[in-house]
C-alpha cells in the first residue's frame, strides 16, 4: 500500500471510531469502514479481509464489556457459538461459489423488516434482564440461528447484528440489552472464522487493520457502555436508525446501481 498522508489517516481514525461506537450499539459499522477503505485504492477482497481484522477487535469489546456487566453468559449459548463457527466456516469456504445477486436483491427489504420489528414489538422483561432458561427447544433454536447467521455472514455480511439482536428477542423473550450482548459475541465468533480465511489467502493489509482496529476498539468500548447504561431506550432509536439507513444503502446499491 502507498504512503498514507497523516490526514487520511486522522479521518480513517475518526471513522473506525464512529464505526466501533455504532456497530457496538447496534451493528452495521461496515457500513463506513468498507468504503472507507475501498477510497483508499485498495482492491475490493483486501478492503473486506483488513475490514473484518479491524472488526473483529470491535466485537471482542463489546462481547467483553457485556461479559463484564454479566449481560451475557457464555454458558448459555454454547450450542450457538459451535453452529456460528460452523455456519461461518462453511459460508467463508463456498462464497465464490454461491451467486449472491438474488441475495443482494431481497436482502435490504429483509433488513428493513427487522427494523420495523423492532419498532412495534415490544420486548418481554423490557425493564430487567431475564436470560431464558436451558432447555432442549432452546438448543435447538440456537443451532439453527447459528447456522444460517453464520453461513449468511461468512457468504454476505451486512445486517448480521442486526439479524441476530431481532431474531434473539424473538426466539427466546428476551430483552434489546441482551440480544444486543448475544449479537456482539456471535458477531466476534463469525468475524474471527472469516479473519482467518482472509489471512491464509493472504488478504489482509496487517497495518492498516490494526490501526483502524484499534480505533474501533475503543468506539466499540463507549458505545457498548453507552448502550447498558442507558439500556433500551438509547439502543432501540439508535437501531432502528442504523438499520434503515443500511436497508437504504443496500437497495439503492443493488437496484439503481
């Protein structure tokens, strides 16, 4: 990669910052740190592989930050985090082999019903944080969203946070803080599966991604703090907004452009 000037660099920063703090909250900081990168030169599996090195260390700090502040108990979903590196892995492997246009057609209508969702439904315990209990049905919801959120993420990407805090309140009654706990430490697991893929192709630009990382790693720090301490009503506008904007940026790239 060419010299960088300090400038760029101070905006790339700003970005990854902004991004750590919107994708710990409510997902969807790919939406500025991919074209951000892409403004750069770099081809376009570079920009993807270097965006989820940076990712990845923004879903680790949310997932830790909500650990920390016991919002999310990894024993619980274990039967999740097994179908996520699963769904992932097999997504990363099979991507040049799926067509992915039908997909890029659907996918901003999908995205923004979760966001509708997410505006009439009105979430059980909304003002305590009940984890659900174990059981079989349980086990089994996690298997499938772990699978087919991991593959979709492995094979696509946008929207996965989004899809897992909506689905998360749906299959198991559970509050925005929590699914939003849930999202970010399934997000990590996907981010990381796919990081290794890139890095074995070798596509990856280490310097760049660990500097933009960090940034993210430390918007991701405030915006998960923001998010438990404020609680539903910061997430839910915040969402609902991220996830709009995404819908509308992913249709008018895949019908107009």
């Amino acid at each position: 990669m060419e010299f960088i000037e300090p400038t760029t660099l101070i905006i790339l920063a700003c970005v990854a910052f902004a991004a750590g703090f919107i994708d710990a909250v409510a997902g969807g900081g790919g939406m500025l740190t991919v074209p951000a990168l892409l403004s750069l030169g770099l081809p376009p599996h570079i920009a993807l592989g270097t965006n989820k090195l940076a990712a990845t260390f923004a879903s680790s700090t949310a997932a830790i930050t909500y650990y920390k502040k016991k919002l999310f108990d990894p024993t619980l979903w274990k039967s999740a985090f097994i179908a996520t590196l699963i769904g992932a892995t097999v997504g990363t492997l099979i991507v040049d082999l799926i067509s992915t246009e039908l997909l890029e057609k659907f996918l901003p209508l999908v995205i923004l019903a979760a966001a509708m969702y997410t505006v009439f439904h009105k979430s059980h315990d909304a003002n305590t944080n009940v984890l659900p209990e174990p059981s079989k049905r349980h086990t089994k919801q996690q298997w499938l969203q772990g699978l087919s959120l991991g593959f979709y993420d492995g094979v696509a990407g946008p929207g996965t946070g989004a899809f897992w805090t909506v689905s998360s309140m749906a299959l198991y009654r559970i509050n925005i803080l929590l699914a939003s706990g849930l999202a970010k430490a399934m997000n990590f697991t996907s981010n990381f599966t796919s990081l290794v893929t890139f890095a074995i192709l070798g596509h990856i630009n280490w310097v760049l991604g660990l500097t933009m990382g960090v940034c993210l790693m430390a918007g991701a720090y405030f915006g998960a703090h923001s998010a438990i301490r404020f609680g539903a009503k910061f997430i839910r506008p915040v969402f609902v907004t991220v996830v709009s904007v995404l819908a509308i940026k992913l249709a008018f790239e895949a019908w107009f452009i």
